[in-house]
C-alpha cells in the first residue's frame, strides 16, 4: 500500500496534555478499525502548531476519509514517492 504523509493544523497542539493526546490517539483508533485494512497509522510527529501523521493507505480518499469519520483535519495529504536517509548518499 501507498505511504502518506498528512499534514494537520492544529494551533495549541504542543500545549495538550498527554490525557489529551491518549484521548485523540484512541479517537484515531476506533475509525481505524472500523476502516481496517484499508488505512494504518504509522506514527505523529507532534509540534507546537502542527501534526505531521505517517499513514499506508489504499489511496487519499481512505486518509481524508480517516479524517472525516474523526473530526480530525487533513489540511494537506502527500503521497511518499521514495524514502531516503544519510545511508542514501554513500558511494557503494
């Protein structure tokens, strides 16, 4: 399956306490399962003002779906075309 990123705006994010957090993770969990096998939460990167999410899903429509049924935005939904690292420039 294709691998997303998704960007949320969210202002006061860094702010929510951790209870909060857990409360929108399992939010996020709940639609997941009812949308299984068609979309999967990889991980968040949290930051002050933003979430950055790493999905695998069918298509966009299944992340933006993902979004709608959680009350979650997805003000931007970018399908990872490759994936590099520091390894990537090593010269074999």
């Amino acid at each position: 399956m294709p691998k997303f990123v998704i960007e949320r705006d969210l202002p006061g994010l860094g702010t929510m306490s951790a209870g909060e957090l857990a409360e929108t993770s399992c939010t996020s969990n709940k639609v997941l399962a009812e949308m299984a096998p068609h979309v999967q939460w990889l991980h968040s990167y949290v930051t002050d003002d933003k979430m950055y999410c790493v999905y695998i899903a069918d298509d966009e429509g299944a992340v933006r779906e993902h979004a709608r049924r959680g009350g979650f935005p997805a003000d931007a939904v970018n399908e990872v075309s490759t994936v590099i690292d520091p390894t990537t420039g090593e010269v074999p």
